[in-house]
C-alpha cells in the first residue's frame, strides 16, 4: 500500500469552471447523491459499488470524505452544474504517494464534456501544489468513457494492470485496469 502523504495545505473548498462549481461536499447532500445517480446500475458498473446505495449509507460515506478533507489526505468535491444549481456528481483526489483521482457523474449529464472540465480543474489544482509531482488513476479496461476523459486532459496511458481491481457490478474476480498518468513537467507545470 501506498504512503498516505497529507497535503500541507488544505484542498480549496470550491473551484470554479466556466460550467461547474466543484465545492466541498456537504453531509446534507446525501439526498441529492441518493436521487441522482447513486443507485443508477449505468453509472455505477465501473465503480466500487453497487448500485443497491441507502440514504445512511452515502451519508457514510460523505462523513467519511469531510473526515479525511481535515486530515488533508482525500479531498472531495462536489460537482455542481452552475445552469442549474444542482448536484450532478463527485470527483476526489487521494494521497497515496502521489495523487489518485476517481470521479463519478451521473448519467443525464455524460458526454457533454463536464466531467473532463471536471478532472481539469482537479488535475491543475493538484499539479500546482508544490508536493504533488503526478496524478494518476486506473480504469477497468472497458470502461473507454472513462479513458477518453484522462486522455483529453493529457493524461497518458502507461500500463495495463492485470487483475487489478474487482469491480463488484462487474462480479468477484480481479478485472484489468489502464493504468493513466501524468506529471508536473508534461502539463506545463
């Protein structure tokens, strides 16, 4: 496992795109998570979990992402579509050696380009951070929306990771992952 290395400034709570405004989350949004797209098999196929998510559950789980935006190793935000205000997915970065990045977005809003607006703003915000040299992220091998969003941001594919990750809408057994990256020096930094 990778060391966990907190940042030595805390995350910015809100980071403005010319669509979106990713801001801090807030336990109070568990109910937008809930009717959105937490629950939605689509959106949740390449992620970690099941699509069968309760109210107390993602309220776990924003407790659990306020608790480490404190202790500076995830930070996570809520992505807001400014046109309307509304809560519309979750993007976060995690310390674990260098920066990871995983996002989520609900489905009404895929390719429209939000969520590579989204990993831009993240990515440029992480970069920018004087102890962060790389982000990286892995998607299940399949999952070439996911793909095509790390690679219109500059980032590069470096591996494909074997048996990887298991994706539980996926089933039990480990699947296979790209491995993306990209560093401080590719993106100008």
């Amino acid at each position: 496992m990778n060391e966990i290395i907190p940042l030595s400034t805390p995350p910015p709570d809100l980071i403005e795109t010319p669509r979106l405004n990713l801001r801090k989350p807030l336990v109070t949004d568990a109910l937008s998570v809930y009717a959105t797209y937490s629950r939605d098999p689509e959106v949740s196929r390449y992620l970690l979990w099941r699509a069968d998510q309760t109210l107390d559950k993602i309220e776990e789980f924003l407790t659990r992402a306020l608790q480490s935006w404190e202790r500076c190793t995830v930070a996570t935000w809520a992505i807001i579509l400014r046109e309307h205000n509304s809560l519309i997915g979750m993007i976060d970065l995690r310390l674990e050696g260098e920066a990871n990045i995983g996002y989520v977005l609900a489905r009404p809003y895929w390719n429209r380009g939000l969520m590579t607006e989204a990993v831009q703003a993240i990515v440029d915000w992480a970069l920018s951070q004087e102890h962060i040299h790389r982000v990286w992220a892995v998607c299940e091998v399949h999952n070439t929306a996911s793909a095509r969003v790390l690679e219109k941001v500059g980032f590069r594919r470096e591996a494909t990771l074997e048996r990887w990750m298991v994706f539980p809408n996926l089933g039990e057994a480990p699947r296979d992952c790209h491995r993306y990256g990209i560093t401080k020096e590719e993106k100008g930094e």
